[in-house]
C-alpha cells in the first residue's frame, strides 16, 4: 500500500506534468475527419500542436480560437463562432471538438451556450458535431483531459438504445487509456479479432497517428473512428476499458446504452494478460488461438532470460498513474525493487503501486529521490533525459512525450508480445550500461575500513 | 511605471523598421502583426515569443509564472547551445492550481523565486508573465522589484502574456524588458575597441561557433550575445560595445535602435547565412568599429580572412554543381533566411521554384528580386494543401522549410530539408553553407525516394492477380500432366503440412467428424506425437471452414 503525498513546493521545476486541454485534444485526434479546437490564446495550441508534431512526427489537426486580451475580458463568443465557421468553411471536419484552457475559465465562458447560439445563428452546422469539454489548465493533468473528453464523446455521440433490444454478440467497444500507443491499439485490434471479434475503439488514435501515408492531403485527422460507428457503440455486447482512467468513460456508455463493462487496470505482464485473454475467450466464446498459446511461451522464456538483469534493480519511475501502475507492477514482478515514484494526478491505482509513498511532483522531486536512494534504472518520458544524464544511470523512454527518439507511436507494451519486447528492450538496456559504464577495475573491490556494503534485500 | 500596453504602443512605433515610417498613425497603432484569425491560426503566442528570444541566456533561471500548460507543454524544446551553465535548459514553472487562480498568485511566485535561488544560486531570474495571472491581476513587476531588494540580485519581469500578440510582439517585449533593466547595469572589466554585440543570435545547434572562430581570427570580441550563448553579466555590460550587428531581422530591432539611441552603439542589420552574406557582414562589423575608432589595417586583415574562407568554401560548392544540375528547390521560410539563403542555393547552380515571403519585410522582397530576376516567384502564402498539390505534381525536386510543413513534403514522397529553429545541423557561416549544400544533396539523391514512389504491387493496376495465379498452375500442370491423378494421391498422403507427424487426411476427418478445434485435441486424436507451426496455422484454417459440422460433433 503506497500512500500518496503531494510536494509542497511553490515552484515546479522539470514538470513532469503536461495539461489538460492538450490531453482532451489528444482523445478527439483519435477521431476520424476531427479538427481539434482549443478555446484560448494561440500559445495554448501552438505549444501542444508543437508537442504532438515531435512526439508523433506527423502532421497534426489542432486550432485556436485565438483569443486576444481583450477577446478574453468582454468574452469569447465571437472567437469561438468565427473559428467554427473558418473550419467548417475550410477544413470541411466530421467533428470539431472543443476543450477550454485555462484562460477562458478564469473568464468563465459559458461554451455550452456559445454552441447552442451558433447552432441557431448558422442552420448550416445543424449537423456538424460539436463537442465541448471543460478542461482548465490549472486543475488536473493530460490523463484526466483524456478521460474527461472520452467520456464526453460517449455522452454526446454514442446513440441511446432499448436496454432490451438484442445486441451484437461480435462487437466490443474498447474504451484505452492515453497511455496506450498506436501500436498498443493495433496489438489489441489483432487480438480481438483472432477472437472474432469486432472492436471498435474510441478514440483510435491507430487510425490517425499510426503514420500511415494518406492517398490525398488532409487537413483534418487522416483516420480513427468515425462519428457513425461512435453511434453505433450502445449495440456492442461488451465493453472493455483499459486503464483505470477509462473507468468514467465506461460508466458513461454503460449508463447510456447499458452495456456493460470490463475494466483491466493493466496489460503489461504476464498475469494481467493471462486475465486480459482469458477475458477475451470467455467474451468471444471461443477458445485462444494457438498464436496466444505460443506468445504466452516466448513471454516466459523472456523473463526467464531477463530476471538476471532486471530483478534486484532500483527503479525511479515518473510517469502518470495509469502507465505508472502497469509498468512499475511489471517490473516489479520482474523483481525490481521500485524505490522512487512520481506522479501527475490523483488516482485510484496510485495506492496499490509497490512503494511507500507515491508523489505527485515533478522531475526535480524523482531526480533528488532517485539520487539519495541510488537508484539504477530511471524511466520517464523525454523530459527526464537530463536528470538521467546528470546522475549517469541507464533511461527509458515511456509516455508523451518521446520526442527525442524515433517510433514512439509504436511503442509496444501491452500483451504477452508487448510486454516480452518491454522486457527485451529494458534488460538490452541494462546490459548496455554495465558493458559502458559499469567495468571492473583493480580498484573496484580494494579493501576498506568500512563495512562491507551491503544492498538490502527487497521487503515482500 | 509604464503599463503593458504603453509599452506595446512603444513597440509598435518603432522608428528605425522601414515599414512602419510609410505608414499613417492610425495603421501603426494597429501595430505590425496580422490580426489573428481564430481558426485559421497557426504560430506561437507573445510568451513564446518572448522566451525564444530570452531562454538561450544560459546561467539564468527562467521562472513561468502561469498554470501548467504554458511551461509544462513546451519546456526543453529549442536547440541553443550552451558553453558553459545548462540551467537554462531547466524548467521553472509556478504551476498555479485553481486555488492560486482564486485568492492571486503572488505569493507563490515570490516563494518559487526563493525556492529557485536557495536551490540553484542563478545569477538572475526572469519571470515571464502569462494569461491567466495577468488576467486576474498579479503584478509581477511589484514582486520582482521586493523581490530583488530582498534577494540581492536581479530578478527581471518579463511582461508578455500570450494574448497580448504574436510571437514576433513577445520578442520585442523581452527585448524591452532587457532594456529597461538589465543592459547598462553593469560595467565590464575593460573594453576594446573590436567589441561588438550581436542582437537576435539564438546559436542554435551552435552554429555561430561555425562563425566565432573568424571573429576571433580577427580580433574582434563579441561584448555580449543576445541571446544565444549569453550571460546576464555580458548583457548587463552590453551598453559599452562599439557596434552592433542584428542577426534575426525582425524580431529585436527595438533593442538595436534603442541602443543605438542611448549608448550611441551604431548597428547593421546582416546575416551569416550563404557566402556573400557572410562576407559582407564580416566587412561591415569591420567599416563600423574603424569608424568607431579601430585602426583602418582590420578592414585588410578582413579582407584576406574573407577571401581565403571564401575559396575554400566555392572549391567545396564546386563539386555539387554537376550533381545540381536541373535541380528545384521550393523555399518555405520567414524573412531574413529567404533572400541568404537563396544566394547560396543558386551559387551551387540549384533553382529556386518559389520562395516564400510571409516574414519578410519589402526590404527582403527587394533582395529577392535583385538575386531571383522579375520572375521571381514570390509566394505571400502557402496554404498545406497548395504546397501538397505542388510536390505532388513534382514542381519541385526538394522542399526547404520548418518543422511545421516537413510532414507535408515528406508524405509526399518529396525530399526536405529543415532550416528552421528545430533543426539539428548548424548551417552559418562559410562552414554551414557547405554543410547545407551536402545535407541537400544526401536528401536529394537518398536511395528511398525511387523505392517510395514506386506503387504497391497490387496497386498496380495492369496486373490481374488471378490471371497470374492461374498461369502458375498451368505450367505446373503442364510438368506433371501424365500422372495427375497418382500426384493428386499423394499429396494427399504425404505430410501436407511439413510436419512429419500429422496426415491431411486423417486430420480432416478428425476436424469434422470430431470436432477437435485445437492442436492438442487433433494431436491426441491422429497419435501425432508432435505438432509444428504451419500445421496449427492449417489446423486453424480448417476449423473455420468447417463451422457446422464441428459445431453439429461438439453438440
């Protein structure tokens, strides 16, 4: 049980955190034909369009309403008609979704409203979907704007059915977390469908950020689910949320269509995969293909070949809750020692991580931890490329952003084949370091007065 | 005290910018940026702007004053180098919660100014303003000035909020800060008479160490560097230099004509950027310190370091030429690097197809034409689509432009390059212009661009699958027509699957008659001891072709 502490700090320093308006951006880019929109000044969709473009090296959707000063005192409303209407003139969206920031909020602009009056104003966008989620900067983080908006889309989008109609045995709805890559969802697409299943995934952020080269230019999103197939979501038989942030969004549909629900906390592992296509089998009612059955092999070969390196290791991991909780557990089922943790927001996961204390800071924080615990393993995304340089340990790259290295959308951590590469990659990383850094020398083992330095065992 | 926009209107009405002095009062109030247009937009804010052209300050701390997204969302991201401190590269941020949004921010932002000094002793924090605790009143210059009484060391207010403009508007705003109370405030050891500053120098990727060296050839110190490479205390002492030399066109000629104003420091606007530029600006730094007093031999020494480094480089952009031949370029980037950088591409015999102007001031559009002919073709604005359509059509042979559109080319199948803030080659100077020209023609000439454009075998529309298919099976036929029906035995006999353990026949049967959908159950049934791969696959295949009858057994 990990007890979860906030850093009392008035200055963040290498924030860890990035924003919620960017994270709610993020989900509606899983949507096909979208146009992202941020209602609040240029930098808050510069900066997070520069950030998507780096991490995913494509071309990424987001606009602006573009507020001025003076736009932001006396209201946002014409900023946010004319920025409508300039990209459904333009772009020609399926969507246009719309998180605030926290310029607009500290405004208090009333965007549900704004949306209601340009419906009347333009009959033309009668059925251009519009879609707002309220999503300050200065409260929470990226996971929680994610989820907030994916939730949002469900609530908005998906069509209301007779909890007594019959549904289709064949669909799934898979509601994944912001944690997950393009290639995580194309992973889990395959799997489904060696079910025989159907998934429709929202948001499928495979479809538009997979890297994929389109026939023509667009302007909107290349790809991800559609507006009709989000409709449809209510005759799914199942729906599968991953990540405990999903949960609000899985409640949402269920609440809406009455489909129910399956949460997995985690896929990375071997036991939460064995759960994760147990699950799938018992859904599909069909028996696991033999290519599981394989893949479950390799994994435990892997972590037979790896435990030599990763087991015993000391790991500082800042990453949020959700991706946190699902690579730390792995680890630590691997026998790593975690032994400093930090996070972005609040979570109910963050107390079963296995540590004694989770913190919610920054950079700083997980560097000056990892320094005096002497910790050898640190993983973050980019941003703590400097805090591992400075204390000359190995470094893994995970989460948003990677956008010093190339293939971040294909990241693979999820299933038995995911984890087995997760492990591949981090022992190979290991291994690398000790052949660098760590050699022996004459000097290493000259005897002291000190005691014997010893590592103590991790506590069960 | 001077409000913020007391200072905007300052900006704006910059005497010493061509533009401004042709236009009517009325229109210079508007000031010299576009209206932005919501959702039509694209470009950073007046705090990006602002801390572009402070960051590269490398032993200061830079403090964001604002929720997260402002600092956390861009923190890390350019590519100055730095020679000495990296505490620049670390990031600060107030993180103001809703709480903060609620009861004012002050208070935390002086608490994070002591945090940052208890922790890392900078010489000099900036604290940048941004939207939020503009809008709900925090004063930052009342805490910086408390603050820097009670700390004893500048801590320097950056007043440009994100909504105030653009990003060109933030720039002029730090430089405006930088004036008011950071250069003057200090005095240098000593002084020479070859000391110069440069003003709108980021140093990216290093590059102006591509330029340094010949400056140092020379004797001339560079008194202090706005801001690339910079310290606080050669800014602070910046005032005493002989010259001045913009680099970056538009964004710090406020800074430039005010120094010019105060100190007397006389300034040219130049680039390093393409052979003749560098020259040239290596000339003029050389005309104004003499002016200023310098002896007259410099302009020789310069002279002979000019012409040297000049050979070299056209011996190295010699080699190229064959290999340009016939080679367009499309040009896609801002002002001053426009005309530079066009000198230099046609000097290696390549040919621009089109340049785009958006940044550039008249005086740009000018040189362009001077170096381009009438024909130039000068482009205001390029929307993604129309420069999709142009690469598509092959109007150019490779793209030139920043990280923005580079997807745009690339997805094309069309070389690019980037010349922008996020590139990772140093292209100044003599040196540069030979790196740039060898980076174009790797890009140009890149084994993958045959490979890309060649279409996908079944995209390829006069090739009918089946008909190939079916020819296969003729010439197979045709060897061994005599015993058709004895082949068609034992292929059903023999080991289908490659597996040694298992026959087609037997397993069929066992598939439908007994259901068996597994390996293990087939296995068990046929007394195969072992199963191997392929025959799962076949095993699988056969399951789903047979969904009745296995359904039908297992009921």
């Amino acid at each position: 049980m990990a007890i979860v502490t906030s850093s009392n700090k008035a200055c963040s320093s290498n924030p860890l955190k990035m924003s919620q308006p960017i994270g709610g951006s993020f989900a509606f880019l899983g949507l096909r034909g979208a146009m992202p929109l941020l209602h609040g000044s240029q930098g808050c969709t510069s900066f997070g369009l520069t950030l998507f473009v780096r991490h995913f090296k494509e071309a990424v959707p987001l606009q602006t309403t573009a507020m001025s000063e003076v736009a932001t005192v006396l209201g946002g409303y014409e900023n946010v008609e004319q920025a409508i209407l300039n990209i459904y003139n333009r772009t020609k969206p399926e969507i246009i979704g719309i998180n605030s920031t926290g310029v607009t909020e500290t405004k208090g602009d009333d965007v549900e409203a704004f949306i209601r009056l340009i419906r009347q104003k333009h009959p033309q966008l009668e059925k251009l979907p519009l879609v707002y989620v309220s999503t300050p900067d200065f409260k929470d983080a990226f996971q929680d704007g994610w989820e907030k908006t994916v939730a949002r889309v469900i609530e908005v989008l998906v069509d209301p059915v007779d909890a007594a109609a019959p549904r289709d045995l064949s669909r799934v709805n898979v509601l994944p977390g912001c944690h997950l890559t393009p290639g995580d969802l194309d992973e889990l697409r395959t799997i489904f469908e060696d079910f025989g299943l159907r998934p429709s995934f929202l948001p499928d952020i495979a479809g538009s950020l997979d890297g994929h080269i389109p026939d023509e230019f667009t302007p909107t999103t290349i790809g991800g689910i559609g507006v009709d197939e989000i409709a449809t979501m209510g005759q799914a038989a199942w729906t599968i949320a991953i990540g405990a942030q999903m949960r609000r969004a899985a409640e949402a549909m269920q609440a809406r269509t009455g489909v129910p629900f399956r949460l997995f906390e985690r896929l990375c592992g071997l036991v939460p995969s064995d759960v994760f296509i147990a699950s799938v089998s018992e859904i599909s009612g069909k028996p696991v293909p033999p290519k599981y059955r394989r893949e479950r092999g390799q994994l435990a070969d892997a972590m037979l070949d790896a435990h030599f390196h990763i087991g015993g290791r000391k790991l500082a991991i800042g990453a949020e809750p959700d991706l946190l909780f699902d690579i730390s557990s792995m680890l630590y089922e691997m026998g790593a020692q975690l032994t400093a943790a930090v996070t972005t927001t609040a979570s109910p996961v963050l107390e079963r991580v296995r540590i004694g204390e989770v913190i919610i800071g920054d950079l700083e924080d997980l560097e000056e931890l990892a320094k005096t615990r002497e910790c050898d393993l640190l993983i973050s995304h980019s941003h703590g490329r400097q805090a591992a340089a400075r204390l000359n340990i190995p470094f893994y790259r995970a989460g948003f952003p990677m956008f010093d290295r190339l293939g971040a959308g294909h990241q693979l951590t999820v299933g038995y084949r995911g984890t087995r590469e997760l492990i591949f990659d981090l022992a190979n990383l290991i291994i690398t370091d000790r052949e660098d850094n760590r050699q022996p020398t004459p000097d290493t083992w000259r005897i002291t007065d000190n005691g014997l330095h010893v590592v103590p065992p991790r506590p069960n | 005290m001077t409000s913020l926009s007391a200072t905007i209107q300052g900006v704006f009405n910059e005497a010493n910018c061509v533009e401004n002095a042709n236009k009517s009062a009325a229109a210079r109030k508007k000031g010299c940026t576009k209206q932005l247009q919501p959702g039509g937009a694209a470009g950073g804010c007046a705090f990006d702007g602002a801390k572009i052209a402070l960051q590269p300050f490398t032993d200061v701390a830079h403090l964001v004053h604002g929720p997260i997204a402002c600092e956390g969302n861009s923190w890390d991201n350019r590519g100055s180098a730095s020679s000495g401190s990296d505490l620049w590269r670390r990031s600060f941020t107030t993180d103001m919660q809703e709480i903060d949004v609620v009861f004012g921010g002050e208070k935390r932002l002086y608490k994070a100014i002591r945090e940052i000094i208890r922790k890392y002793d900078p010489s000099a924090i900036f604290v940048y303003q941004t939207c939020v605790p503009a809008m709900i009143g925090d004063d930052i210059d009342a805490v910086c000035k408390i603050a820097t009484a009670k700390c004893g060391r500048p801590i320097i207010p950056v007043n440009a909020p994100g909504f105030v403009g653009s990003k060109n508007l933030g720039s002029k705003l730090a430089g405006e800060a930088l004036l008011r109370y950071v250069i003057g405030t200090q005095e240098p050891d000593y002084t020479t008479p070859y000391d110069i500053n440069l003003i709108g120098e980021y140093n990216l990727s290093g590059e102006f160490w591509q330029v340094k060296p010949l400056l140092d050839e020379l004797g001339i110190r560079v008194l202090s560097c706005i801001s690339g490479d910079g310290r606080y205390g050669d800014v602070a002492c910046s005032h005493r230099a002989r010259a001045a030399m913009m680099v970056c066109s538009k964004s710090l000629i406020n800074v430039a004509s005010k120094m010019k104003e105060r100190y007397g420091i006389p300034f040219f606007e130049g680039s390093f950027y393409g052979i003749q530029d560098s020259s040239e600006s290596l000339r003029e730094i050389a005309r104004m310190l003499i002016e200023r007093g310098a002896p007259a031999e410099l302009m020789e020494r310069t002279e002979l370091t000019v012409a040297r480094e000049e050979a070299k480089a056209r011996a190295a952009i010699e080699f190229f030429k064959p290999r340009f031949a016939g080679k367009k370029v499309l040009l896609v980037t801002g002002g001053v690097k426009s005309w530079s950088v066009v000198a230099a591409l046609q000097e290696a015999g390549l040919e621009i197809v089109g340049t785009s102007v958006k940044k550039s001031t008249m005086k740009d559009k000018e040189r362009i034409q001077k170096l381009m002919g009438h024909d130039a073709h000068m482009i205001e604005d390029l929307t993604p689509r129309e420069m999709y359509t142009m690469l598509k059509e092959a109007k150019a042979d490779i793209m030139l432009s920043g990280g923005k559109s580079q997807f745009v080319a690339l997805k094309t199948a069309t070389p690019w390059l980037d010349i922008n803030q996020e590139r990772c080659h140093a292209y100044m100077g003599y040196l540069g212009i030979v790196k740039l020209i060898e980076e174009i023609d790797k890009a140009l000439y890149n084994p993958i661009w045959d490979q890309l454009r060649k279409p996908a075998p079944w995209d390829d529309a006069d090739v009918s699958w089946k008909a190939k298919s079916l020819a296969q099976v003729d010439v197979a036929t045709v060897d061994i027509d005599p015993n058709l029906g004895r082949v068609e035995k034992d292929r059903c006999a023999k080991s289908a699957f490659r597996c040694q353990n298992l026959d087609l026949g037997v397993t069929k049967e066992s598939v439908v008659a007994l259901g068996s959908t597994t390996v293990d159950d087939i296995a068990q049934h046929t007394e195969a001891p072992d199963v191997c791969g392929a025959s799962e696959r076949a095993i699988a295949d056969m399951t789903a072709a047979q969904p009745t009858s296995t359904q039908q057994a297992a009921e």
